[in-house]
C-alpha cells in the first residue's frame, strides 16, 4: 500500500473511483464528512430531534449509529433510540441481535427489540411457509413480505416514541438499487417518495433519514473495521432470492469494470428525483393519498400492503 494521499502515514485502503489512498485515520474522518454532507444537504439532524435509529446488528447500521452518536453530542438535544426488528429468521436473526446489543452497550444505549411473532402473530420463516405458489411480488420473494411488515414494526414503534425522525442504514449501494430497481418496475411515484430528500415524511409517516445516503457498502464496513465497532457479517439466508440481490450483483460488477458507475447512479437519481418532485409533487403524495381502512396508515388504495399481505397470510 502506498502513504495517505492526506498525511504521511500508510495507507490502508484505495478509493480508486475518486483516486484516493487513505490511512485509518483520515478513512475515518472522510467516512464522517460524507454524513455530516448528506446531514447538510437533507437537512436530516434538528436540535430537539428524536431520532428512532434502525439497527439490525450488521455493518451499515453500526456505522450509523457510531456516527450519529459522535453528531447529536456535537450538535446537542438530540436524542437516539435504538430499535431492532426481529423478523424471526432461523440461524441468522439472534447472532445479530447479540452483536447489537454489544454495539448499543458501547455506544451507551438500551436496545428496543420489536418482534414480527408478537406484532403480527407469526415469524417470517412462519410467515414464507404460508404463501402462495403463484408468481407475484407476494409469492415470489420474502424480502417483499419481510420489508412491508419491517417498514410498519418500525414505523410503529417510532411514532410510540414519539420520534420526529426514523433513521434507517441504506447506504449508497441501496439508493443506487432502489433507483435501478423502481426504474425496471416502472414505479415512477415511488422513485420520488424514497429520495433521501423527501424521506417519506409528507404521507403522515414518521420523516425517514438516510444518513449514509454518500458512504458505500464497502467503506461501511471498512469503518466498522477502523472504529473497531461489533457487527454481524452474515448475510440473510433470503437475500439471494430477492429482485435486490439481482441488481445488487450487477452494480457490483458494473462497479468492478467501470469505477465510480454506483455514484454516478445515485447522482443521477437524486437529480432525477428533484425534478420530478418539482414538476409533479402530486407524485409525492400518490403513494399515500388515502388511509387504509383497516389500521388508518397511508395507502395508494383503501387497504395498506401489511394489512393486504396479513389477510393473504391468514394472520391473527
Ligand atoms: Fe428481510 Fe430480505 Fe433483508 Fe432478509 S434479506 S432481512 S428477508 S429484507
Ligand atoms: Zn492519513
Ligand atoms: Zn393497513
């Protein structure tokens, strides 16, 4: 490895998409600056905010919650709450747990743990058994199920807390997916509803935060790595089969031939999603005009997702 690019000392990792080579330390302090940017440019962190911050144990929350700690001590009278969703998977759920727990330990904070089984009446495992053959969104990924109900605990359990804003650990490998992904779904309304700029907020739902929005899957865990923070590195048992993990392996190797293609992705959505949501802001709204009439969250018809897959599953 050669020296820093910002000091003398030796450098431990490349960034070749933006020609860098950096020691721990400036690593470190470029990873921070990359959230304090996105904290800049969506006006994520208030004085007075409480922040309900996702974690599921692994290196992308970690890192947030590192981060958001060293921010809200430097900004004041911001407060954090840890939450975590037990989805109920078999073999990989509660190794996570325990490194979140060591994680919130050390950060200094309680974690909440919301359970899928004593929320909606079954685990995920329990919960995939149950669907259908058919070929579907429904049918066909538990990632689908898994985040329609992870999205509502959270949600849930936000407002209980009276939280003015949801952090959750996408970072700019998911927002370049997710673009990719709503693109080849045809589903412009959302394309709009998930900028890190709009978070989700106007729909009646608890203002949604990404603060690793800059920072990529890799350097998230370089950092974890350099701040010595406890994560968890296995990998759901169900992330290959979902429609992300076929787009995740294709930015992946677009990124290997090409440097730099994952933020020219996420750039190009961010711009597209500011002129759409100025040309259109109904686009904005259309995702949850109108309220389910079963639990009253926002919906684009008169039943929400949770409640439609929950009846679909025979839930109690
Ligand atoms: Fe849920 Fe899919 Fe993530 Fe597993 S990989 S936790 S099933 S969204
Ligand atoms: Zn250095
Ligand atoms: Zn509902």
């Amino acid at each position: 490895m050669p020296r820093c690019s910002k000091c003398p000392k030796k450098a431990v990792v490349g960034l070749g998409y933006c020609g860098l080579d950096l020691c721990k330390d400036c690593f470190a302090e470029f990873f921070e600056k990359r959230v304090w940017k996105a904290n800049k440019d969506f006006l994520m962190l208030r004085r007075g905010d409480k922040v309900a911050v996702g974690i599921s144990g692994g290196k992308d929350s970690a890192a947030m919650l590192h981060v958001l700690n060293k921010m809200a001590k430097k900004i004041g009278q911001i407060q954090l709450f840890p939450i975590l969703v037990d989805e109920g998977v078999h073999g990989y759920r509660p190794n996570s747990i325990k490194k979140a727990k060591e994680l919130c330990k050390r950060e200094g904070f309680g974690l909440d743990v919301v359970s899928f089984e004593r929320e909606f009446g079954a685990t995920l495992d329990a919960m995939v058994k149950k669907r259908g053959q058919g070929d579907d969104e429904f049918a066909s990924g538990a990632c689908s199920i898994c985040g329609v109900f992870r999205k509502k605990a959270l949600e849930a359990r936000a407002k209980k807390l009276g939280a003015t804003k949801l952090a959750v650990g996408h970072n700019a490998d998911d927002s370049a997916q997710t673009f990719l992904m709503n693109l080849m779904r045809n589903d412009s309304a959302r394309l709009v509803r998930v900028s890190p700029a709009h978070a989700e907020g106007g729909l009646g739902l608890v203002p949604r935060i990404k603060p690793l929005v800059y920072n990529l899957e890799r350097e998230c865990g370089l950092y974890c790595v350099v701040e010595n923070l406890p994560f968890h590195l296995q990998e759901c048992p169900y992330a290959k089969e979902s429609f992300r993990g076929t787009v995740k392996d294709f930015l992946n190797l677009a990124e290997e031939k090409h440097p730099g293609v994952k933020f020219n992705v996420l750039q190009s959505s961010l711009l597209l999603q500011k002129t759409l949501a100025e040309i259109s802001p109904r686009a904005l709204r259309e995702g949850g005009s109108k309220k389910c009439k079963i639990c009253g969250s926002p919906s684009s018809s008169g039943v929400c997702k949770a409640c439609e897959y929950a009846k679909r599953l025979q839930l109690e």
